[in-house]
C-alpha cells in the first residue's frame, strides 16, 4: 500500500573492479583448483542467470 512507502535517496551499488583499478562490467568466474568463485555478477536477471549458470557448470564439470 502507498502508505507503506517511504521517500529515500538514491541508492549505492558495489562493482567489482580489477587489479589495474577497472571496474567489471560483466561476470567475472574464476577457478582456482577445486573451487569456482562467483566475483562479478552485475544484475543476473532471468537470462543472465541461465549463462551464469552454465559458465560455472561448464568450470565444474572440466574439473572431472
């Protein structure tokens, strides 16, 4: 309900950004070993998600 509502300023999003101080716009997936580490995922609405999700599968799976 409107009345549930309240003005507020804009808000602060994190980004992640590389070694040389760049920022990351797009997924950054790193393996290291057995470990697959999510570091930059910016917005994974409903088809960003399915290629997220098929990068870390395609990772875990070449770890076999």
């Amino acid at each position: 309900q409107a009345n549930h509502l309240e003005p507020g300023g804009a808000g602060v999003r994190a980004q992640a950004c590389d070694y040389q101080g760049n920022l990351l716009d797009d997924f950054n997936i790193r393996k290291n070993g057995n470990i697959i580490n999510v570091c930059n995922a910016p917005s994974p609405a409903a088809t960003a998600s399915l290629a997220i999700g098929k990068a870390i599968a395609d990772k875990a799976l070449s770890l076999y």
